[in-house]
C-alpha cells in the first residue's frame, strides 16, 4: 500500500518535554508498532488533510486539501485535481486538469506517501529514531519520530507526529536534498466509514 502539517507552525507553537529514553530506536519501534496494529485493526479509514510544499531555494509554496479513503490495500486518494486510486493490484493516477490518467501496478509504484503508509511500512524501508514529545493542540502530547531511509529513497528523512492518547497519525513531514519540505496534517478522521461503491477502481 502507498503511503500521506505545517511542520513550522506546528513546531514553533509546541513545547518540548523531556522524557528521554535509553534507547531511541526501540522507543521509536515500541511507538510505531503500535499506531500500526491500531490502523490496521480498522476495517477502513477516511482520512481529511492539508498538504504543504515549499522550498527555500527555490522560493516555491503550495498548499491544498485533500481527503483518503483507505481499506486493506485499497485507496483513494484526491489531492487538489490530482486523483491517486487503488483496488490493491493495480494504481491509477489521474490529472483532472489535463484528463489524463497513468495506470502501473501498485507494487511498481514509488514515491506516493501517505500519512498512514510511513508508518505500516516503516520497519522494511527505514530506521526510526524517538526524537522528543511535544504539546499540541488542547494539551495533546504527541511523540516525535524521524524515519531515516535505509537504501535509496526520494526523501532523506520522514519525520512523524502521532498522538500519545490514540496512537493517530497527526502530521507527517517528508525533507528532500534540496531543502524542500512535503508536509501532511491530519484534520479530520472517521474509523470505519461507508465506503461509496466502486471508489476503489478508476472509470474512464
């Protein structure tokens, strides 16, 4: 399954608070392991966010919103009038703008990340590292994981927020070589939702 926060505005509100661990790696495991039995123990997920990309050096910023649906290895996917869809063999990625769709297999399919898809495929692709906790919103504390790429990989890190009262994705950050950030936050979730018939495969 693919994998999908305005990492400064989150930050620079938060307050960190020290707990540190004698090893970050197995608290890191211990937290991800976790979040990743509780989404997986949903039937479905829908999924509400806002996704955030900018680029110091290249002075580019993008901000939309978007919403998933998720069960199994299936997906849907809108980001703006992008289209990202799965019925867990195939993947079919569809541009409104210019009504054009491209369709692979999802195994061959690379470099979709989705808040949830970090964190069940975290333990074959990366090394995770508890950072710290911090103070979200209403007193929420969540914890802080980077996720470092074992072999090539598009991105040099992933770093994750996931809430210590649920064990819910809150944000996800993904940082390229150039100083670009790719940012998630969750804005809404619904566990177990009524999924519309056929959303799972692409009509042309």
């Amino acid at each position: 399954m693919i994998c999908i926060v305005s990492l400064l505005i989150l930050t620079g509100s938060a307050n960190a608070m020290s707990d540190p661990p004698k090893n970050y790696e197995e608290k890191a495991i211990e937290i991800l392991t976790k979040t990743s039995n509780v989404i997986k123990s949903y039937d479905a997920l829908y999924l509400e966010f806002e996704y955030i990309s900018s680029s110091s050096s290249m002075e580019l910023f993008d901000d939309v919103k978007g919403f998933i649906y998720m069960s199994g290895d299936k997906y849907y996917i809108q980001s703006g009038d992008m289209h990202f869809i799965s019925d867990g063999v195939l993947a079919w990625t569809f541009l409104e703008d210019v009504n054009e769709v491209h369709i692979s297999y999802l195994e061959d399919t690379e470099g979709a990340i989705t808040p949830l898809s970090l964190v069940q495929n975290f333990e074959e692709e990366f090394k995770p590292l508890w950072l710290r906790r911090e103070t979200h919103e209403e007193g929420e504390v969540l914890e802080i994981i980077d996720l470092v790429p074992i072999d090539h990989h598009p991105f040099q890190k992933y770093r994750l927020a996931i809430s210590s009262e649920n064990s819910h994705v809150v944000y996800t950050v993904a940082y390229d070589s150039h100083g670009g950030t790719y940012t998630y936050l969750v804005t809404d979730l619904m566990i177990n939702p009524e999924i519309p018939d056929g959303l799972f495969s692409f009509e042309p």
